[in-house]
C-alpha cells in the first residue's frame, strides 16, 4: 500500500531556481503566493556572486512555489540537491503525512511551512537550506554597508563574479524586496 501512495510535493524558491531551474523538475510555473520566509543576499557562493538564502535576522518575504514533477519525497530532495549541486544536508524539507522535517538554517520557519503546505494541499515541500558564509569568506559582519561594500571590491577587481553578482541580483523575482537589495539599488541603481 506505501508504494501505492503518490506525494503532492512543493519546491519553494526565492533566486536562480526561478529564472534557471536547469534540470530541477517542476510542473507549470512558479507561483507567486509562497509562505512568509526570512530571505536576503547574505551567501557568498561557490563563484564569490552574493546570493539569497534563509537567513535568520532578515525580514520576511513572500516566496515562490511550484509543483515537483515526481511524487516520492526522496526523489525530490536528490532533485534539488542535484540542482544546486549540493548535499542532501542542504535541502530542508516538510512531509506532512509522517510529520517528518528538516531545517538547518532557520528551523522555526518549520511550523509556518506546515501550515502553508496544508494550506495548499500539499503532501511534502522542499527548498535549499545553504548556510549564508558571508562572514567566513569577508571576514566582515553581515549588513547592508558590508554587503554593498563586498560588491564594490568585487568592482573594483574588474572581475567576472561582479558581472555574475549583478546579474543574479537583477534577475531575482521582484517581490523578494529585502533590505539588502534596497540598499543595493540605492548604491548601484539595480
């Protein structure tokens, strides 16, 4: 019978999943009306590009959702951890039916997350749980100033990683509007 049972599962998203899902595999498109989540430029990536994540101290925004194309929880989460190239230690998740979960980065979003899935009818959702890194690679608090002032060494380098910044910040979705960003525009007009 638990192999009969075929799970309706959620991806959520705030950055280049949206704009790039590569090989992640999603149903439709990506809606607009995801649950409150404290989201904000505070990763330094792979390719020194400051990038969105969960992150504890920053405000709430709405986040974007869309359905997996698959039904079994695992199949999902190796998915998106295929995706971002990563663990499956970085990949948060809800499962309604046996209560399980996993949230590394901010784990009392959990709750809100359950109640948003249940809200939509949703069996399982997934979403990427990278830690920010931001002061283990500046060696700088993270804040607004110290975010813009990352950017502009990375300007001032005349490097690609600014080229790629800027792009991924431009081409986050427009309702992931932080404070960093804020700042970010008013600093650089993006």
């Amino acid at each position: 019978m638990k192999g009969d049972f075929k799970m309706k599962i959620a991806f959520l998203g705030w950055g280049s999943l949206i704009w790039s899902p590569g090989k992640l595999r999603i149903t439709g498109l990506w809606k607009k009306d995801g649950p409150l989540l404290p989201v904000e430029f505070a990763r330094i990536s792979k390719d020194w590009r400051l990038t969105l994540v969960l992150y504890p101290d920053a405000s709430n925004v709405q986040t974007l959702w869309a359905y997996a194309d698959c039904e079994d929880l695992q199949e999902a989460i190796d998915n998106l951890a295929n995706r971002e190239q990563t663990s499956k230690n970085n990949i948060g998740f809800v499962s309604i039916p046996d209560n399980r979960s996993q949230c590394n980065v901010v784990p009392e979003i959990l709750p809100r997350i359950k109640l948003w899935a249940k809200q939509k009818e949703l069996d399982a959702v997934v979403w990427t749980d990278l830690p920010s890194k931001f002061v283990e690679k500046t060696n700088m608090e993270l804040n607004e100033n110290n975010a813009v002032k990352y950017l502009l060494e990375l300007k001032r380098m005349d490097c690609k990683a600014f080229q790629k910044a800027k792009e991924y910040i431009r081409r986050a979705p427009e309702q992931i509007e932080t404070k960093f960003r804020k700042r970010i525009r008013q600093e650089f007009g993006w």
